[in-house]
C-alpha cells in the first residue's frame, strides 16, 4: 500500500519556466490537497479537491493550478515559476465523512528552488 | 479563517522526562477536529495523536497524550519518557466538522522539539 505519492522529489527551475508536481493517491479518498511549507510559516493550503472534478482555491492559490479527472491523481500545475515560489509541496489526502476524524495523509514533500 | 496558534517556536527535553508542547485555536464553532502531527527531518508529516471536540476525554495515543479545554480553546500535546526518536518539528492542526468547509484544515507555525541525551 503505497499510499499517496508525490514527484518528484527535488526540482530546480529558472525563473519563467513551468513544470508540474505529480500526486496520486491508492485509499480511495475522497478529498486531496495541495500545501506549501515556508521556512517558520507551517502549511499554507494552496489548492484543495473534494472529488473527481470538483477543485478550490486554498490560502494561497495565485501562480498554480490543478485539476482531478480521477479520484487517484491530483496534479499541481505552476505557471511561469517566480523565487516566491521555492518552498516545500506537500500533497495530501483524506476520506471524510459524517462523524470521521478525517485526518489527513501525506507524501513526502517535494523541495521546489525557483532560480 | 481559524487561527492555530504555536506560541512556543523550540523546546527542548531530556531524554526519558516529560514535556507539554503548547496549541491555542481560535474558532466560534462547536463541532471540530483538533491533531497533532510530528514532521522529523525526513520531513515526512506523521500523525501523533487526534481528539474530537464533542468528546471530553483526553486522546492518549502510548507516551503521547492531549490536554483539550474546549472553553479555554487550548489542546496541549505531553509526551512521556522522551526519546531521540521524537526530535522533530510538531504541528498543531484544526479540523472543522462542517462540510461546506470542504474538509480544511488549518496549521500552527509549528514547535521544534529537540531531545536531549
């Protein structure tokens, strides 16, 4: 049971450039999210899904996208890569429903350097 | 927005004693989640222990335990006989039951805790 993960691990792009940030999940959970973690700052929601199809926006959502065509997989998208965007992307996901805890689990973070 | 807040940025324990990692939250609703979840410098995020807000019994999860004051808004987490292994970085989170929140949780800038030999 792989649980949810997340590529690649390290990545290092030049201003202006774009890439995507890969996550799929095996638990058949309902909800996925997408965090970034700041030094000191804890975890900022940038983007969050509650279903195949269905996306929102999170705290910081400006300079990403995402999509969900399957409930497995919960691509991060960022467009024209800026310096603010070096951080740490933590992909997660979870099964909430009536009267569960719902907690969340996660990859194991993706170190993003925007140069 | 709720507000999860880590006053105390580091502490540090002795091996084998005890020590309390403080939360406060901020909210007006009634029906909620509240976590614990230790990041180790593999930085892999790990859940340490979990309550829910309408019971009143305090989580204990082995050495790790919550002290939760719904009135006060105040979930502290104490872990017993420290050891190496629970240097990390803890991170405090809330969870509100209403779904049209679309299950969001809200992070504390955490608390680093090292262990001392």
């Amino acid at each position: 049971n792989a649980g949810v993960t997340q590529t690649p691990k390290f990545r290092i792009l030049k201003i202006g450039q774009s890439m995507t940030l890969q996550c799929t999940q095996d638990m058949n959970h309902n909800y996925m999210y997408w965090y970034r973690q700041d030094p000191g700052m804890g975890l900022k929601l940038i983007y969050y899904s509650v279903g195949a199809g269905i996306t929102d926006k999170g705290e910081v959502p400006n300079g990403y996208n995402v999509s969900r065509s399957t409930t497995e997989d919960f691509p991060l998208r960022l467009e024209l890569a800026a310096p603010s965007q070096t951080s740490v992307y933590f992909c997660a996901s979870s099964y909430s429903y009536r009267g569960s805890t719902g907690e969340l689990f996660f990859g194991e973070g993706s170190r993003l350097t925007v140069l | 927005a709720q507000t999860v807040t880590q006053s105390q940025p580091e502490m540090s324990v002795q091996e084998a004693e005890t020590v309390t990692l403080s939360c406060t939250y901020d909210t007006s609703e009634s029906d909620y989640y509240l976590f614990w979840y230790k990041q180790p410098p593999s930085r892999q995020m790990i859940l340490v222990i979990r309550q829910e807000a309408y019971k009143q019994q305090n989580a204990t999860e082995n050495r790790f335990s919550v002290n939760f004051q719904k009135a006060a808004k105040s979930f502290s987490l104490k872990i017993s006989d420290s050891q190496l292994g629970d240097a990390a970085m803890y991170f405090c989170a809330y969870r509100s039951a209403r779904r049209s929140t679309g299950n969001q949780f809200y992070f504390g800038t955490g608390t680093s805790l090292t262990v001392i030999p």
